[in-house]
C-alpha cells in the first residue's frame, strides 16, 4: 500500500510479524521543504540542512489498517515534539556503535526503528527512539562524552518534562510544532478539511 500525505508519498510495509512499517520519505526535496516549514528553533533549522535520507518507523498498532491510520500517523508525527525530533535524528544521524541500553522504546520487543541512530550534540546525543518517547535523558548514549568540536549545549531538559510511555495515549501535550502566528496549509492530514483546518500550535 502506499498512500499520499502531507509528508509525501508513504509506502506501508508488513512483516512477518505483522508489525507495519511506514516508508517516510525524508531523503525527498519536498520532504525537507515540508518538514523546514515546522521548524521551531535554529537547532532544528541545522538538522534540517543537513543530508537526510529516507527511513522507516513502526506504526503504532492502535491505529489500525488502511490510508485513514496512515494520515492518523503522520498527523502525529507532525504534531507531537518527540516524535518530529525523532524523524529528524533518524533520517540525518548516523547508526550509534552499540544499541541503546533501554532498548529504544521498544513495545513487545519490537523498537519505534530498526537502528540506534543518534546525533552527537543534538538532545544531548540520545537515540531517535528513546527520544521519540521523551525519554532522551535516560537514553544510555546521552552518557557518552560529547564531541570534542562541539561546544553545543547538550542539556535535553525539554524532555525530560513527559516521562511516560507516550506511545500514544491520545493527549493534546507535546503538539506544539508552530506558534499559532505560523499556521500551515494541513493537506494531507488526517481530521483536516476546507471548513475544518488543523491549526498547529
């Protein structure tokens, strides 16, 4: 199945177990022009330069099947902090040299992504998986020494202020992707229409 979103053209694969895959399209020019116009910060802006690639994220098992639960999950992942951070530091890190000791988020043993990717410097250096649940300041990589060339702050407070499993209970907090000033066009979103725009804010 592959199905057109605000996000680009996502292809849904199933494995053996079938757990479902979302094939994002993060390597793509409108992918990044997409994702540039949700950027909240300079750091963010800075992740976003950088080259990116395509990637695959699990899909939440709650949503169940068919293009409806595809738009369902990319609404969410543009919507909640975690889970765009997460899309930035997979589709632009590279893979960590161990995996991260919590087992990055994993639910019923099968994580949000097939890789340990992290960024140095970025949240503190946590894995796009642990950081995807808002747990960045208990990811074992945040451990590691930063960078020697990088005098960034590495604090990820910001995260640290939902600690639970957010794998998605369906609260409104960490949403905020935009100041409600910055509203964008919600083509493609799931819940949104002509009379009934989703305001980001």
């Amino acid at each position: 199945m592959s199905v057109i979103t605000a996000l680009g053209q996502i292809a849904v694969r199933e494995d053996e177990s079938r757990t479902r895959w979302l094939l994002l399209p993060t390597g793509t020019a409108a992918n990044r022009a997409f994702l540039s116009r949700l950027a909240i910060n300079d750091e963010e802006r800075r992740l976003l330069a950088m080259p990116s690639r395509d990637i695959e994220v699990r899909m939440d098992g709650n949503l169940g099947r068919g293009e409806a639960a595809v738009m369902d999950m990319v609404a969410r992942i543009v919507r909640r902090e975690s889970y765009f951070r997460a899309v930035l530091i997979h589709s632009r890190g590279q893979p960590a040299a161990s995996r991260c000791a919590n087992r990055c988020a994993s639910l019923n043993s099968v994580p949000r992504f097939l890789e340990c990717v992290r960024i140095p410097g970025f949240q503190g250096g946590a894995c796009s998986s642990c950081i995807w649940q808002s747990h960045g300041s208990r990811c074992a990589h945040t451990r590691l020494p930063p960078p020697a060339d990088n005098d960034e702050d590495d604090d990820d407070d910001e995260d640290d202020e939902d600690d639970e499993d957010d794998d998605d209970d369906g609260s409104e907090d960490d949403r905020a992707r935009v100041p409600v000033s910055r509203r964008i066009d919600n083509a493609g979103l799931a819940g949104s229409s002509p009379s009934r725009a989703i305001t980001l804010f």
